[in-house]
C-alpha cells in the first residue's frame, strides 16, 4: 500500500496522512449540517438530503484519492448549493425534482469532457502566473469566509463589511482558538490545525459555548423522498430556463473545481513545471461525483478548497482522501457528536490555510503591467464576489486582452481566446 499511495516518494507517513484526513474532515464537515438545511428549503428532505451528502462525499473522494492519488476532499459545493436553491428553484420556481435533473445533466456532460480529456487540456494551458493568482486567491477567499465564520468580520451597511463584535463569546472563542493555532503553526508542531480545532471545541464545551453531545450514535436518515427522482423528469428539462440552468452548473462547477485543483495540487507540491500529474483521473472523479450526487438527492458536489487545511497539516496522497470518506461513513452513524463542530470552531484553521495559500502570490511576476493587472484582478475577485470562478473569469477576460494589446497574439493559446470570450457571454446572460 505503501507504493500505491507513493508515501515515501511524497516524504509522508500514515500517521501524517490520517492526522490530515481528520483535519480536513473536521474542516469540511460542516456541509453534512449545512447542505441539507439549505436544499431543504427547496422542498427537499432534510434526512434524504443529509445521507445523500455524506454518500457523495464517500464516493467522490474515494475516487479521487484512489484513481489520481490526491489529498483531497470532494463534497456538495456551498456555493452551487445556494443556486440550486434561492435562485433556480425559489427564484425560478422551479421544482427541486426538476433542477435535480439539471445538475445530473451537467454532471453526464462533465464527465464526456473529462473523458475527452478537453477539462484537462484547458488547465494545462492556462499560463503559470495565473495559476499562481488562483491559488493565492483562493487562499485570500478562504481566509475571508473563516473571519466571516468567526463573527471577526461583519456587514456593515456603509462600508460593506467591518470588524464584528470582539467581545461576542463565539467570535472571542474563534480569537483564542486562531491564536492557540498560530503559535502551534509558527512553533512548527505537526498537526497544530487539527489540534487548534480539538482545543477549541474543549474550550468552547468547558465554557458552556458549545453543546456536549446529547448521545453519541443516532439513525441514518432513508433516502426514498430523493433517491433516483431525476430519472422520472426528463420531459421537463427542454425548457430555456432549465437549459441555462444547466450551462451555469456546467460553467461555475467546472472553474472551481479547476481552481482549486490548481491551488490544492501546488499547496501540496503535486503541480511540477506547470503540470499536475494525473489531472485527467482527477476531474474523472470530480465529474462522477456529480452524476452519483445527483441520483442520491445532493446538488453539484465539487473539490472542497477546505481540503487545504489537511495539506497544511502535511496530507500528501491519495490516503489522506481514504481516511477523510471512513470519516464520512463514520458520521453517518455519529452525527450527534459531529454537530458539535461549529464554524467558528473551525474558523481559524481556514484562516490560517488562507495565509499558507496566499504565499503563492509571490511567485507572480510582479514587474509586468500585463501580468499584475489580471493576476491581481483573479486574487481580489474571488473573495470580492465569493466566487472562485468569477475570479478565474476576470483574469481570463483581462490576460489575453492585455497580450493583444502589445500585439502578442503568438504567445496567447488558442484555447484561451475561446475561454475569453465565454467568459465575456458568462458575465453577459449569465452573472
């Protein structure tokens, strides 16, 4: 097992890989609780939906662990799961049946062109310094959604956000848990991420912030009000709305999930000269998800940029995604215990990865005009707009522009002129 999962090659161990498994989890974990409460407002059973959850999490990123070897978790993404509900089926008012189908849609067409190969052909030719913007972006983004968990940054009517209430119990134990974090991270103890979210949750239980577990095993919730619905509305899916529908889950799940692959693969020193061995697998297994997610009752799953909390603590292989799906399995049955893990008990490790993933913002080359602008417009976009695709948008709107407009049409691939301009009709009909 050692050589399948190439633990010596990636200067890793088992017990640094499960330690990263469990951080992960821990930091992921929260969508087995939040999912199923937002698709629920669609019409969805809440049980179906939290068993759908945690099966797609187990499936997807035992896939994507075994076939391209990566550290890395795959579960319903946030974002998606929100346009699924507020905008596709309230907004819409579409039937969650319906939009269910669309997503399976999406998932069928992710995985021919991951199949064909044209997913993993567009990531390798996106230019080096934008794939060092994404991933530093991302980080900015992570960091910005874990202050936001953390009640350390709130709205704020006049200046959009500011900083929360301090003095606020939860968001003063998210403070102590961020600095017991830094100083294991800055003193180099090994795992300090997965023991600053142990201590915290301690602390937050001793204090009486955060519930001790009323019992320890509950029952897994049946999936028969979702499960194998979108096989029964196929005659409703050639409508204009639901065709865009399916463009803007194809569209945005693919960009984030490009996105953090890059981020994820380079965090973790998978990503050489350019290139991220087995990619092809990689989104194989991200795009198969979505396909099985569907069939189960769960909106589009996609790689979670939370897998970067188990990369920092030092997940490097494909084992850290096996521990991470026996996590998920072990919470079917535990999920009294899991719903203790609040956000602002994970909050700082997201903050902390945040600034680990920023560090490849000095990789850009930072003395060419026609480099800083779309690098800089991808790294301030995302967190901006809480959107990883959006950001990729930006920077692949402006990269090709700003070459062309020092006539350096040669140096631009040819694949990014047609990304340009899909681009350009996504902000037009679809953002």
């Amino acid at each position: 097992m050692k050589n399948f999962f190439q633990l010596k090659e990636r200067n890793t161990s088992y017990k640094q890989e499960t330690l990263a498994g469990l951080t992960t989890f821990l930091s992921v974990a929260y969508i087995l609780v939040v999912n199923p409460l937002i698709l629920s407002q669609a019409g969805m059973d809440r049980g179906a939906v939290f068993t759908a959850t945690a099966l797609t999490a187990i499936i997807g990123t035992l896939l994507i662990g075994l076939l391209a070897n990566y550290p890395i978790a795959i579960a319903p993404s946030m974002g998606l799961n929100s346009f699924f509900t507020f905008s596709v089926c309230i907004g819409m008012g579409m039937k969650w049946q319906v939009a269910l189908t669309g997503v399976f849609i999406a998932g069928i067409i992710f995985t021919l062109l991951s199949l064909m190969k044209i997913r993993e052909k567009i990531i390798d030719v996106i230019p080096q310094d934008l794939k060092y913007a994404i991933a530093s972006g991302i980080g900015f983004f992570i960091a910005f959604i874990g202050l936001k968990n953390a009640g350390i940054i709130v709205s704020n009517q006049d200046t959009f956000v500011t900083i929360g209430d301090l003095t606020s119990p939860m968001t003063a134990l998210a403070v102590i848990g961020l600095i017991i974090t830094v100083f294991m991270i800055v003193k180099g103890i090994n795992g300090g991420i997965f023991y600053g979210i142990a201590i915290t949750t301690i602390i937050g239980m001793i204090v009486g912030l955060i519930n001790v577990p009323s019992s320890i095993v509950g029952k897994i919730p049946s999936m028969e009000p979702t499960f194998g619905e979108v096989f029964l509305h196929f005659n409703d899916i050639f409508t204009p709305e639901l065709l865009a529908v399916i463009f803007t889950f194809l569209f945005v799940a693919f960009f984030d999930t490009a996105g953090a692959l890059i981020a994820l693969t380079s965090q973790a020193g998978i990503m050489k000269n350019n290139k991220i061995p087995n990619i092809g697998r990689a989104l194989l297994a991200d795009s198969s998800a979505g396909v099985v997610g569907a069939i189960l009752g769960t909106s589009t799953p996609a790689t979670s940029v939370e897998s970067s909390a188990g990369v920092a603590v030092g997940g490097r292989t494909g084992f850290t995604s096996v521990i991470i799906a026996v996590c998920f399995a072990i919470s079917l049955l535990f999920s009294p215990v899991l719903a203790v893990i609040t956000a602002e008990v994970t909050a700082p490790a997201l903050i902390i990865v945040g600034a680990l993933m920023a560090m490849e913002i000095s990789e850009i080359n930072w003395s060419k005009l026609e480099i800083v602008i779309p690098s800089f417009m991808t790294i301030i976009m995302m967190p901006l707009t809480s959107s990883v695709a959006t950001g990729i948008a930006f920077g692949f709107v402006l990269y090709p522009l700003s070459l062309l407009a020092q006539k350096r049409f040669k140096e631009i691939h040819p694949i990014m002129y047609v990304l340009c301009l899909l681009f350009i009709l996504y902000f037009v009909f679809v953002a």
